[in-house]
C-alpha cells in the first residue's frame, strides 16, 4: 500500500471502539515526528480507537515496561515500532499469551517465531540502502572515492538493513567506506560524529547518513569546517522528510531515498481486521521513491510530511 491518508475509511467502519496500546521508538528525528503525528491522527475516537501512546526515549526498556501496562490493561492490540531488533520473544510471548494481538510497525524483531506477531507494516530498508549505494556508485565510477558512514540506532533494523543494502550495491565498485559510526539518527550526535571524521580525514568525498536528521548534522559540522556541503562533500541520506528536501533543493544534501512514515492509516486497517479476527497479511511493504535535486524542488510544495 501506499500508506496514504483516505486507506482505511471502509475499515473503520465498525462500532466497536477499539482498544490499542501504542509503543513509539522515541522523537529521535523528524521522520518519527512525522510518524507519530500519522498514527495519533488516525488511532482516533472518530475512527473507533481508544489509543494509549507511549514515548520510549530510544530505550527498549522502556518498550518492555509499555507494552506489559499494555497487556495488564487488557487492550485489544498492541503495536509497536521495535528500537532494536532482538530481545523480544518473552515480552511477545506474554501478549500471545494473554491472547492480546500485536502489530509491528516501522521496524522488524528479530525472532524466529513470527507467531508472536500478526503483522508488520513498514518499508523495505535493504532496499533504501540498496537505492542510496546505486546512486553513489552511478556518481562515482572511474576513480577512488572515499565514504564515511552515520548509522541509525545500533542493532536497530533500520541500521543493519540500510548499511546492509548499501555495502552490498557498492561492493566491487571504487567507492570505499573509510569510516561507519552510530549517530543514533539525531541531528545532535550526526553533527558531532561527522566533526570527528573532519578532524581525522582530509580526503572524504561522501557522506552516507541513514536519515535525514544524522546528514543535516552532518551538514552544520562540513559548513563549520569550512567546507561546502553537496559540493567539497557530498551527501545522501534516507527518509526524504521536508527538513531534508529542503536542503536537497538547496544542493546541500545530494540524493534522498524515501521512508514513508504515514503508516497510520495502514495500522488502524490492519488493526481492525486482526480485531475483527480477519485474515491479514503477515507483511506489508511500504513503497518508497528517491529524490534528486530537481525532484526534490518539484515535490516541496505540496509534501505532507
Ligand atoms: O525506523 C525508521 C527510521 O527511524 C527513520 O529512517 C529515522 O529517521 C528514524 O529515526
């Protein structure tokens, strides 16, 4: 699905409200901004919800502690966007048994019984770091060219996926990651982990920044070094929230790949069906585009998120 608002008008047209505990990540970036917004906007009363939302601060305990208030409560489902990606088969294993159904949404855990979960909606991150490593390769042929890397949240999916997908679509080409440290996809710690590849290397020529946040902290960092982003470096990055369009229509960011965060409209579907005791899809792919500069300039004016 697309995951665009207007999706699920015929699924919320049942009259039992329903109750869903909400665990977030955090509000690490503006794409989670953006995705919150998405989720409460649409798991509302109007809609048939009664939404619990908690905030876990980039903490999986925190996560852990949501979602068992979640099931001492006695929802009807619980969602969540998982931090990291393991260590959640005994929290998972209350809820199923507890009969309680659960949604992930965003990110992927690592568990090898996909029982404990009904479904998992979110974008294909091998995938965007695959797009992001074609495009650098396409720019890059011919000569050495030195990359260094700002990783999402360590063991989260996002990170392990899109660095994932990057390296194997640059493999055997010129470029060459130099450098790959955790950023924690804030603009803060993108800032200050590019300042430290500054003062250590001389010779980069690109940036690979798993979001949006991380390479406008990369930016600030180049601009204070004195050197011009987009240009002296260049930069890719994933998420494609307007921050970071905006900065790509600037020249300053060089290639964006999406990560649609209007996953609301798709989980209250999902939510109702799972409730409804239907039939859902074990995986849902959210489509993602990329952007150029001129494409980027294009899309601005009417970007929603
Ligand atoms: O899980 C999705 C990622 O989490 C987004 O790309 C990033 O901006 C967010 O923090």
């Amino acid at each position: 699905t697309d995951g665009s608002t207007g999706a699920t008008e015929e699924a919320m047209s049942g009259d039992e409200t329903i109750a869903i505990g909400f665990s977030q990540v955090g509000a690490e970036s503006g794409w989670r901004a953006a995705n919150t917004k998405s989720i409460q906007d649409t798991l509302t009363a109007e809609n048939g919800f009664d939404l619990s939302f908690s905030d876990a601060q980039q903490k999986q305990e925190n996560q852990i502690q949501a979602i068992r208030s979640y099931i001492a409560q006695g929802v009807d489902v619980i969602a969540f966007s998982p931090v990291v990606e393991t260590g959640w088969d005994p929290v998972l294993q209350e809820a199923k048994s507890a009969g309680i159904p659960v949604i992930l949404t965003d990110r992927a855990v690592d568990s090898e019984d996909d029982t404990l979960y009904e479904s998992f909606i979110g974008s294909d991150f091998v995938l965007e770091g695959e797009m992001a490593g074609e495009w650098a390769a396409e720019q890059y042929d011919g000569e050495g060219y030195k990359v260094v890397e700002l990783q999402g949240t360590t063991g989260s999916a996002p990170a392990i996926d899109r660095k994932e997908g990057f390296g194997s679509a640059i493999e055997g080409t010129d470029l060459e990651i130099i450098d790959s440290q955790t950023g924690n996809f804030t603009r803060t710690e993108g800032k200050q982990v590019m300042e430290g590849f500054l003062q250590k290397y001389d010779d980069i020529d690109l940036v690979f920044a798993h979001n949006d946040d991380m390479g406008l902290g990369a930016i600030e960092a180049i601009e204070a070094a004195g050197l011009t982003p987009g240009e002296d470096i260049k930069i890719i990055t994933i998420d494609a929230v307007k921050d970071g369009m905006t900065a790509l229509s600037e020249g300053k960011i060089n290639y964006i790949v999406e990560c649609n965060p209007l996953l609301g409209p798709d989980l209250a579907e999902i939510a109702q069906k799972v409730v409804a005791g239907e039939e859902v899809e074990k995986r849902i792919v959210v489509k993602d585009e990329a952007f150029d500069q001129e494409a980027a300039t294009e899309a601005l004016p009417t970007r929603e998120y």
